[in-house]
C-alpha cells in the first residue's frame, strides 16, 4: 500500500514541485539577497515583510521563496496566478483579509505569481488594499517591474532582483534530490557518468526547474518501471543526459524584456569594441527567430551614433551589408550580418554626433537672428546690404577663412567635439585650430589687454576658459601639474574654479572625492556639475561657493575641520591678493603644497610690437614709454621677494613659461585694446600723444592694415610654495 501511495505521487506531482524547499535552510542560491545578515532573510525570521517584488527569470526561486514564506510566517497567506486569477478573486480575497484584519488583527500576505499579467485597471483595484496595509503584497514577475508593473506598486514595495542559479547551486540541488528519500530519488542508488550530470548543469544554464525536469525524466525513464524496488541501481549515462535535457529555449519575447535587454547587449558589445560579445548576442537573437533586418537597422544607428566620424565608412559597410543580406536571404545572410557586426566591433569609435542634439536643444531655446553677413545676397542686398561682410573661403590659402558662422547670441558656442580616434583623430587638430581662430576673431577679451567691454567679459573669459584647448595652453597645464607629487589619497583644493581642464586634471590625481574647489560664478560652476553627474555621489568633487577674497571657513561646515595637502591657485590679479594666503596656510598639513600660475601681461608680447615697422622712431618711442606706464598701473604682480616675505612658506620654486600663440589680428580682437575710456591702453597712449601723432597710430591699428594673425608670446609665472614641517595645524 505505501509503495502503491509512493507510486501515485511519483506518478502525479513533478518533481520540481515535490523538491521545492519548504524553510529558508533548504533554499539554495541567490545569496546576494538571502545571505546571512542580509535584509531579507533577517525580515523573513523576524516575520516583519514589507510588500515584495521578485524579479528575475524562470527558475531561478521566486515563487519557491514566497512559499517559504508562507511556511515561515505567522500571518494569513494566499496565493493567486495573474494568469488565472482576475478582479472577482482578488475582490473575495480583500473581504477575507479586511475579516481578518477587523475580527483578529492578523495580516494577510497576498502572492501574485506573475504579476505583471494583470492589465493596469487590474494592478489599480490592488493599490488601495496595499495602502491601507490590508494586504501585505508579494509579486513575483519575469518582467521587468520598473516599466511593467503599476509604478504605485512599485514605489510601495521593495523589489529584489534574482538571478540565474550558478553551477555550483545547481549541483547542489541535484545532490539534495538523489539524496532525499522522501521527495527525492535517495531510496535507490542513482549514479550518474560525471559528463551526464555536467551536461544537465551546462544546459539548465541557471534554471533549477529545467534541471530538476531532466533529472527526473533521465532518472524515471532508465529502469523498465518506475519506480523500482527499493535500493535498485540507476545508471545515468551521458547519452541519457542528452536525451533527457533538450536545447534550452532561448527566452526571448518580441515585446517584453528579454528582447530589449538582448538588443541592449549586443549594441552595448559593439559600442565596447568587444567582437565576442557582440557575435554572441546577434547568436542568440538569431537563434531566438529574431529578424534580421531589426538587427542591421540598430547596426546602422550604431554606425553613426557610436562610430561616426571615427570611420565614416561604417554606415557604408553596413548599408551594402544589409542590402547584400536582402538579395541573398538565410542561412547565408548570417555572414553578410556577422560582417557588419565585426566591422562596427573593431573600428575606432566616436559618439561626437550626438553633438546634433546640443544644437537642437539650443534651437529650441532660443531661435536666434540670422547674421546678417550669412543672409542670401541675391535678393536683399542693396536694400538691407544682406551679405555685406561676408567672406569667401575659397578666395582664401587653403580655401578658408576666420569668420563667425553662429549667431550672436550663440558666439562662441561650441557642439562638436572631435574624438582622437581613427578618422576623426586625423581631423581633430585641424578642426581645433580654426575654431581657435574663429574664437580669436569672436572674443573681445585677452590676459594681455587688461581692459574689457562692460556686458562681455564673465561671457568671453567663459568661453576662451572651457572651449578647446590649445596647444600651448596644454604645456601650461603640464607645468603646472607635472611636478605634483601627489597620492590617491591626498585632497586638493582648488581655487577659484576658471580652468575647466585644470579642475578634472586635478580631479584624475584624486578621483575618489579628494577634490574640493572654491566657486565664485555661477556658469562655472553649472559646467562641472553637468560632468559630475554620471560619477557616483562619494567620488563627486566637493564645490563650494565662495571666492577665496571673501572666504570665512566657518560660513562653510563641510570645510571647518578639513585640510588639503596640496592647494593650486589659477592666478592672482594684483599684489593685494597675496594677503589670501594668509587664510589658506592654516588649512594647508605641514609639509604640504601650493602650486600656482599667474599670467604677466607685458612680458611678452605687446601691442606696440605691431607699430614697430610701421611709426617714425620718435612717435614709436612715446608709444613704448607710455605702454610700459600702462602694464606698471595695471599689472602690478607679485615679485619673488614677496613671495619670500610669506608667513610659514618657503618658495620653493619660481619658474617663467614662455608661450607662442596665434592670434587672429581681426577687429573684433583689437577693440577692447582700443576703448576710449579711463584705464584703458588706448587712453594711457593717445594721452601722451600729440592729437595727429594719435591719429596716425589709430590708423595703423586697423585689421586692414595688419597682417591677418600674429605669433604673440604669452609669459606665466609658475610658482610652488611648501608649508614648514613642524608648523602646528590649525582649524
């Protein structure tokens, strides 16, 4: 009679069903969330759930762990499928909880099994109940519960993600049901070839119920009948194994996750120039019945959003690629489709044209004036001088001139930014260069001219700071952070916050929050936060509004009690400036650093360079003598001996770097030298002209009579001061 009943529930319950574990020691896998001391496991013993959400693909558990659940916990428990279950089951089950609520004070725990079934109007009905704590709610979806579960639910529930079982997992299912006489197979000895057992590992691919189907079927279809007496032998050879575990079913629905997560992969492949990756993922589409023609429509997406400019010829190969594909069909098309992929693969990238998307945003903005040089010609010409102003490249040595092709309102804004790879990285310098010297032909503000047009200066100081950098600015930046010697550990303050380049430089010595920098304007300080936002909040630099003149530590909590080991100053605008230091030296360890470069207008070149040629002797020597009273009033910097005279610092270096750019002599640029007003180089130089010498320097000092550019020498002090060992710290 037992063998009869033993039998019958063989014969009646899978034996997925019958092995699933019935306390938390006998659920195996899925340590991340039901580790010791994790969060899940401790509530399930404390029995104090919070609704749930378990995501995750087929076997992998989650409704194996709700079961436990119902086994663990002292509140009512019941499970509904969304497949069978509808709005009139879910509506008795509400009346139930709400008696026992009222009548017992005693929870209710309601399960879903594939929850993400249920229609919205049906998640709704479920929404008030888990509001009012009626029900306690556990889901369980293969789905991804972010985009197809109520974002109600999910906000009000705590969503655990499962994964696939690992081998080892595995192996220990497998081991619990030979051995387990009761719901197992441990009444007979079942012994399995080491191949067999690692076939039906390998293909079960981290799904326990596909495990356990073979197992079962392999296992009760070798003896004649099943089951056997008791203590008989079962041999399990590898050719049994393979019969008993057919190809696994790609999971891959057209219109759920899988297929988007696949997509995903494969793209993600391509754009991290992983070949085998990228083969794999297009295997697995292929294999699912995906169509092939959807893969070449995301490959030539991929081809200018993640190649570009780096290979122009990516769009082509794909395109022919995929029309090859069309005029030759399956199963040869595969290598037309393998083609396009291991091509977009190993081909440099560069995703500069989503520079596309900055210019639409600006669009959108603000749908600036058309200037007037770039109007049409051949219309309006003479009665609105449309076109008037503009400049013909190819009337120009290499068929390309300097000129403003924005609009005013957009002056100096940049969109692409060329990448250093492959075809791209050829074009990059080149590209560089002339919006450097578009720049100089747009920009009214200079280090060197030291006098600005009021509505201009924050704009076009902004623009030359963060926009390209040059070659020469490059060789500065190395001056200044080439001899710091400084560990991961080590925090760095900046101050003040100019230099876009100099501030992540900085940053990449210390990327793990070790960087803090003073702000005192608002464009600056919008720049970096945009690029902070993809580093995880801990590594984010710390910015803190305040320039260093007006800095009062105890106005700012976060940097009472902090001190830096290295302090870079970008530049100090006069002598006055150095009493500054006075409030960072207590903030600095004893031993530490402060690194600084000043620009020193008139070291270099100056404006007068330009008349030399051009002047009778005597008018050219009152220019030069008025033009070095003009960089004594306005220029005046610290000199070494100053630097020597401060408190606990020793200079420790004192460099000058000597810079060659070029400057585009346009109109735009000499404005600001030329203002006719208090302080400027213009009013200290026509002052000590007579009014007709003036005039004739005025005329020389005209883009028409210059030469187009100019190679103008740019001096920078670079100096390194060092804080005495043993001076005590202060806060």
């Amino acid at each position: 009679m037992d063998l009869f009943a033993h039998a019958n529930t063989f014969a009646t319950e899978p034996l997925a069903s019958r092995m699933r574990p019935r306390t938390l020691e006998q659920y195996v896998g899925q340590e991340h969330i039901l580790g010791e001391g994790r969060l899940l496991k401790r509530a399930i013993r404390a029995d104090q759930l919070t609704s749930l959400i378990f995501y995750g693909p087929p076997g992998t558990g989650k409704t194996t762990l709700a079961r436990v659940i119902a086994n663990s916990t002292a509140s009512r428990f019941v499970s509904m499928n969304a497949v069978l279950s509808g709005v009139k089951d879910l509506r008795e089950a509400i009346t139930e909880a709400r008696k026992a609520q009222e009548g017992y004070s005693r929870r209710t725990i309601l399960f879903i099994d594939e929850v993400h079934r249920w229609n919205k109007s049906q998640q709704d009905a479920l929404l008030p109940w888990v509001e009012k704590g009626t029900f306690i709610l556990i889901g369980a979806t293969t789905e991804n519960p972010y985009f197809e579960v109520n974002k109600a639910l999910v906000s009000r529930s705590r969503v655990f993600q499962l994964k696939g079982l690992s081998e080892d997992n595995l192996r220990q299912i497998a081991s619990q049901t030979l051995k387990d006489s009761e719901r197992g197979y441990g009444k007979w000895q079942v012994e399995f070839d080491q191949e067999a057992l690692d076939h039906l590992v390998k293909v079960a691919a981290g799904d326990a119920r596909s495990l356990l189907n073979a197992l079962q079927l392999a296992v009760e279809t070798t003896p004649e009948t099943f089951p056997p007496p008791e203590a008989s032998r079962i041999h399990i050879t590898l050719e049994t194994a393979e019969e008993s575990i057919q190809q696994r079913a790609v999971l891959y629905d057209k219109e759920g996750d899988y297929h988007f997560d696949t997509i995903s992969a494969f793209i993600k492949s391509l754009r991290g120039s992983d070949p085998d990756g990228a083969l794999y993922w297009m295997a697995r589409m292929i294999r699912a019945g995906e169509d092939p023609r959807y893969i070449f429509r995301r490959m030539l997406i991929s081809a200018c959003e993640d190649v570009g400019m780096a290979d122009p010829q990516a769009l082509g190969v794909v395109e022919a690629a995929a029309s090859a594909y069309d005029r030759v069909g399956l199963p040869e098309g595969n290598f037309h489709l393998t083609h396009a992929a291991l091509y977009l693969a190993t081909c440099p990238k560069s995703n500069s044209s989503l520079a596309f998307f900055d210019a639409l945003d600006a669009v959108e903005r603000d749908e600036a004036e058309i200037p007037n040089h770039l109007r049409d010609a051949s219309r309006d010409a003479h009665s609105f001088g449309h076109g008037k102003g503009y400049k013909y490249p190819h009337a120009f040595r290499e068929h390309w001139v300097a000129q403003q092709y924005l609009p005013e309102t957009l002056k100096g804004r940049i969109f692409y930014q060329p990448s250093r790879q492959g075809h791209e990285g050829d074009i990059q310098e080149q590209v560089i260069r002339r919006r450097e010297d578009q720049l100089d032909q747009m920009l009214s503000e200079d280090p060197e001219i030291l006098s600005f047009s009021p509505g201009d200066k924050e704009r076009d100081r902004w623009i030359r700071r963060v926009q390209g950098q040059s070659t020469s600015r490059k060789k500065l930046l190395e001056a200044l952070t080439d001899s710091m010697k400084v560990a991961r550990s080590d925090r760095i303050l900046l101050t003040p916050l100019r230099w876009n380049r100099l501030f992540w430089e900085l940053f990449r010595k210390v990327p793990e929050g070790g960087l803090t920098a003073l702000v005192d304007r608002k464009e600056y300080r919008q720049l970096v936060e945009f690029s902070m936002e993809t580093l995880p909040e801990a590594e984010r630099p710390t910015l803190v509004e305040s320039s260093l003149a007006n800095l009062h530590w105890d106005q700012h909590p976060q940097l009472t009690s902090m001190q830096w080991e290295h302090i870079v100053i970008d530049g100090l605008a006069n002598v006055q400036e150095l009493e500054c230091f006075n409030t960072l030296t207590p903030k600095l360890v004893p031993g530490g650093w402060i690194y600084g470069c000043q620009p020193l207008p008139g070291v270099g070149s100056r404006l007068s360079d330009l008349l030399q040629d051009c002047l009778e002797p005597g008018i050219y020597a009152q220019v030069k003598e008025a033009e070095k009273e003009f960089y004594e009033k306005r220029a005046p910097l610290p000199d070494q001996e100053a630097w020597e005279k401060l408190d606990k610092l020793k200079l420790q270096a004192w460099n000058q770097l000597t810079l060659v750019e070029t400057v585009g002599l346009s109109e735009q640029w000499l404005a600001p030298w030329l203002l006719n007003r208090e302080g400027s180089w213009w009013q200290t130089i026509s002052a000590q002209l007579a009014p007709q010498d003036a005039k004739t320097v005025r005329e020389h000092l005209k883009a028409d009579r210059l030469p187009a550019s100019w190679g103008w020498t740019r001096t920078w002090q670079i100096f390194r001061l060092q804080k005495d060992s043993d001076s005590a710290p202060k806060n």
